[in-house]
C-alpha cells in the first residue's frame, strides 16, 4: 500500500501533490534550519566582528524577507491544493480503455461488499477489475459511516448510511493491490481490508463467466445474514438474483444495522457509567 508506487492517474496525481507539497515546505524549512545554524555561529560570543546591537528595533529589509517567503509558500500550496482538488473531482471522468466497469461497494460491519450489477455476481473483500478501464464506483454505508480507500489506485472518499458517493478509478497495470478501511469503526475495524486483483482485459469475461457459477446466491435474506458484524476470513463469491440491491440497500428499503457493538469487556467503562449509545 505504497502511496508513493502509484498504479493508476489518479493516485500518481495525487504523489505528484504529495510530493510537490513536500518540496514547496522544504523551500522554507532548509532555509530556516541553516539561517538558525548560521546565525548561532556568525554571533557567537568570541567572533570579534559580529556587531552587538542592542537597540536595534526594526528592519524593513528584514520585516520583507520574514513575511514574503511564507507568504509564497502559503500562496504556492494553496495554488497546489485548489488546482488538484477540482483536476481529482472523485465523480469526474477517469477515460479508459475498452467497455468501463460499474461497482458498487457496500461498507458492513466488517466487511466489504463489492457487486457487480451488469454482470449479476457480488464478492465479498475481494476486487476484481480490468487493467486499463474505467471504474465506477458507487459507494454506501450499510452501518457507520466507513472510507473506502485503495493507496495505490487514489482517492480515499467516505461511505454513508442513506447516501450514495460516486468515484471514477482506474488501474493501470495488472498485479495484487490492496484496500482498507480508513475509519474506524469497531473492534474488527483493523481487518476490514480487501483484496484487488487488477487482471487482463481479455481475463475479466472469463473472471465474470467462473464467478457466476457459484453456488451461492445474494438476494435479500443472504444480505441480511451479511449484514451481521463479523469479521471474514473467507473471500466468498455470488450470484447476485436482484441487481436493485444496491438501491435497496442506500435507499433503506432494507433497513441499515444497528452499527458495531462491544465484542469484549474491554471498552467498557469501569466506572459503573453506561455505555452511551
């Protein structure tokens, strides 16, 4: 999950950001280091020629100096941070090669739930996608609010209960990534981590057609078993019998879950309070 080992333009714009903002801080933080080391020398007590000022009040020269170079920095950042924020707009188009992708990912308690609705399969913590097309994603909270987040592809971007976010990807080169849960959300939020298989074009039908053949069907009251907060170990896979899930889902036509409860004693307060919830 190195942010600096981009696998997509997106997340290699957002290193470029990463880096250049680096860069910008370092204009003034170098510079200030040495001044301090220089300084600390220049008027050291047995250096005959440093002159002992001790009325001196004010410099312009200095006073321009002291303002003008933060004053660039704030203004080079903010250029940086304004210009990268509308050019990585989650929702703007990422073109791609060959047809694009529609996912639709469901935080749960604690797992990820990934469906596809054109090809009519779900899997469960495993993301499965054709290097070079577009990927759109729409994203929703079937618990807590939860931040959907693969480092190498970009865009960390928040889940919500109710609500429905969109984010255009894409991967760029086949091989294993992996994604995460950014926001804590219980006792199983640590594992709360999925695999992404970024595979050949030309591999995805295949993908699709073997998946299909699964055993397991998700339809209403598999997704309600889902539902319950667990962690899986297991990266299971689906036929999916209503490709509306989705709609039920950020809709609350299927009523969201209670939210992570306490696993163990050790969250709970000592001290004879109640828990707040």
């Amino acid at each position: 999950m190195n942010l600096l080992d981009p696998q997509g333009p997106v997340a290699a714009a957002n290193s470029t950001i990463l880096v250049d903002s680096v860069f910008i801080m370092l204009a003034i933080v170098v510079p200030t280091i040495f001044a301090i080391l220089a300084f600390a020398f220049w008027f050291r007590a047995s250096n005959p020629k440093a002159r002992y000022q001790p009325h001196f009040v004010y410099s312009g020269r200095v006073e321009m100096v002291v303002w003008a170079i933060p004053a660039l920095t704030v203004i080079l950042l903010g250029g940086v941070a304004w210009i990268g924020s509308h050019q990585l707009d989650p929702a703007a188009p990422v073109p791609g090669t060959g047809s694009s992708v529609r996912i639709q990912a469901v935080s749960l308690d604690w797992k990820w739930l990934f469906i596809y609705p054109d090809q009519r399969i779900a899997t469960i913590n495993t993301l499965t996608v054709p290097a070079g097309a577009e990927l759109n994603f729409q994203l929703t909270s079937a618990s807590v609010m939860n931040t959907f987040f693969i480092p190498q592809l970009g865009s960390m971007i928040y889940t919500m209960n109710g609500m429905v976010t969109k984010l255009n990807l894409r991967a760029d080169t086949e091989g294993k990534l992996k994604g995460l849960s950014a926001h804590f959300s219980g006792d199983g939020f640590p594992d709360m981590m999925f695999d992404v298989n970024v595979i050949s074009p030309l591999a995805f039908p295949d993908w699709v057609a073997a998946t299909a053949k699964s055993g397991a069907v998700l339809n209403e009251d598999s997704y309600r078993k889902l539902m319950q907060q667990g962690i899986e170990k297991a990266r299971p896979s689906y036929r999916l019998e209503d490709p509306r899930l989705f709609d039920l889902i950020a809709t609350q036509h299927i009523p969201p879950g209670p939210g992570p409860e306490l696993l163990s004693d050790a969250g709970r307060p000592r001290s004879g309070g109640h828990d707040a919830r």
